[in-house]
C-alpha cells in the first residue's frame, strides 16, 4: 500500500464537530512553528514508514487568516514533502477544541504520550508556554516541570529556558555529545559573537566534562581579571600555535587548551610549579619516590611518598633519600616564596 491509496480514498467529513479532510501541502503555512516541538524534523525511519505502508494518523491543523498552521504532525509534514506528496490528511480543530484547551498543549500531550523529550526540545516547551500560551512561572514550575520529568525548582526553568538562547552552532555540538548541558547553559548566556567563536572553537578541541567546566571557569575568570570578552584569551599565541597543529589530535588540543589557560590564569602559580619539578629532578629521586610541594605553594610543608615491597627496597629508597638530602638544591625546594620571583627560576 502507498500513500496515495490512503490519501486518495479519504473523503473529507462532513461532521464540523471532527473535521478530516484531504488538504493540498502547499496550503498549509510552512513558515509558522508556533506549536512545533520536536528538535529535528527529518528522520528516515518515519520516511521508510510513510513509503510503505502510507499516512496513518492525521496531522492536526489549525485555521489562521494566512492558511492553516500546523499543531501536530511537523516531522510527518516534512517527511511528505520530502516523499514529493501533494497532499495530506488532516484533522481540523474545531471551535470546541480550541475552547477546552490550548493547541501548544495538545501538541505537547501528543509528543509526551510516545515519546520522551531531548533537552532542547523540553527548552522550546518551556519557552513557548510561557510566551505563546502566556503560563505564568508558579505553574511552569509546579505543573509543567514534573510533566517533562524536570524538579520543579526555578533555577531548573530558568536554566531550561536560557538554553534556547543558544546559537545553532552550540546546540548541534550539545546533540553530537561534544557540549554538556551544563556548559550549554553557561555558553547561552554570552553574546552571539562569543557563542559563535566558542562553538568555532570546538570544532577543533575536544573536552571531557570535567575539563569543559574547568575551562569555562578560568575563560570566565581571565575575562573578569582582564575585563575583557570571555573568548578574549583564545587569541593568545600560544593557544593559537598548538590549535593549528595538524600533529594533534582534538583531544591533545583540549588538554593543552586547559593547561594554556591555567598559564595565564596564574602566571606565579605556575612559575613556582615549573621551578619545583626542575629542582626536584635535580635531586635523582627515583620514579616511586613521590615529593610533592603544598596546595598553591601557601606553606614550606613537603610531602614524601613510597611504597616498598621489601626490606631491600626500602633501604634502596631511604638510600635515595639520604643522598637527597644532602643535595644543595634541597634547602632552594623549602623556599616557595623564591619560587614565585623571576629571577629564582631554574634553567
């Protein structure tokens, strides 16, 4: 069966309580998405479907002045057009319906009884009851936010709402798993300059999770310390060199994107970490001995740490140790505060 033995055989009803009728696709207004919800609207499995066994289920239809508009049905409509059908099956709404409820809260129920919803599309939700269906934010919160499986708290709906302020750019890389919901929700918040720049920037760069929050906080805090734009930093040389790197992989440029920024963010801290590690290489120290300097360098504390499996190897170890000791670079480790002045670096 194709779509065209469906389509063809329905007769228009002449009920005006439930009106079905056939309906020419050019008719209906493609450029309103009132009532859309769904986040991508092509799918070949829906397509395959329409090809095989045709329209099974009416798309709902909404009477405006410049044509009807589409209240549910968008992917079945795009997959029709796609398929080159001239026509379409559609539920009319009558007066009665429109009284009882609003469309958009048709179309929602509709979504959420086969279906759950990505988190843009519970975005678009939110911001369309709020501004097409004028809900007020007590009952966005304590109704429609269990409905869509969210707590009903307000930074939820305000985080929620924020995201669908984000540029396209960022929400195609949210869908490809390259952003976090978290981040998104940062990102939507900067001008449309910064969020197109950001999303540039991770076409190239790869972060896990951890470093993406890591990364904002120090873009975020360079821009506050240099009152500058968030992506400001990103026109570093530095960063600009190993981004163009053919050699790296996206994720090496993400690690390396972290630990440029750390430079910058704390350019002494830094200094006093790269004098320590050369000093403490001077000292011979093998592999399983650990010394490690205090937390931000605020104390003269170091921190010895082995594991030896035997006598043998615990006397090899504190032999080790012995000879550190009496290493002249030992006392210089005990100065964190030269640590931080220039001309103490170690060569």
């Amino acid at each position: 069966m194709y779509i065209s033995d469906i389509v063809g055989n329905v007769t228009p009803d002449k009920n005006p309580e439930f009106r079905i009728q056939n309906v020419s696709i050019g008719e209906i207004d493609a450029e309103c998405e009132d009532f859309r919800i769904s986040e991508e609207l092509d799918s070949d499995c829906l397509s395959d479907s329409l090809r095989v066994v045709g329209q099974l289920n009416p798309v709902i239809l909404l009477e405006r002045s410049a044509g009807p508009v589409v209240v549910c049905g968008f992917r079945r409509l795009a997959a029709l057009r796609r398929l080159g059908v001239c026509t379409v099956t559609a539920r009319f709404l009558n007066d009665e319906d429109r009284r009882a409820t609003q469309p958009f809260e048709l179309a929602l129920r509709d979504n959420l009884a086969h279906r759950d919803l990505s988190p843009l599309e519970q975005s678009r939700v939110l911001v369309k009851l709020r501004d097409i269906c004028g809900i007020p934010t007590e009952r966005l919160i304590g109704e429609y936010l269990p409905l869509l499986g969210l707590p009903p708290r307000k930074n939820v709906l305000f985080a929620y709402l924020a995201l669908y302020a984000a540029q396209p750019e960022l929400r195609r890389l949210f869908k490809a798993e390259a952003l976090t919901l978290a981040s998104l929700e940062r990102l939507s918040k900067l001008s449309e300059n910064e969020q197109k720049n950001f999303a540039g920037l991770m076409t190239v760069v790869r972060l896990s999770a951890s470093l993406q929050k890591k990364t904002l906080d120090l873009l975020d805090d360079l821009a506050g310390m240099n009152r500058a734009s968030f992506i400001a930093p990103l026109d570093n040389p530095e960063i600009s060199k190993f981004l163009s790197d053919a050699k790296l992989s996206s994720f090496q440029k993400g690690e390396q994107l972290y630990d440029a920024l750390y430079r910058l963010r704390n350019p002494l801290l830094t200094r006093a970490e790269t004098a320590f590690i050369a000093l403490r290489k001077r000292l011979g120290l093998p592999g399983s001995i650990r010394l490690l300097p205090p937390p931000y360098f605020e104390t003269t504390v170091l921190r010895v740490e082995f594991e030896a499996a035997s006598p043998e190897k615990f006397r090899e170890l504190a032999a080790a140790l012995q000879k550190a000791a009496d290493s002249p670079e030992l006392p210089r480790m005990f100065a964190t505060k030269q640590l931080f002045i220039p001309d103490t670096e170690v060569e």
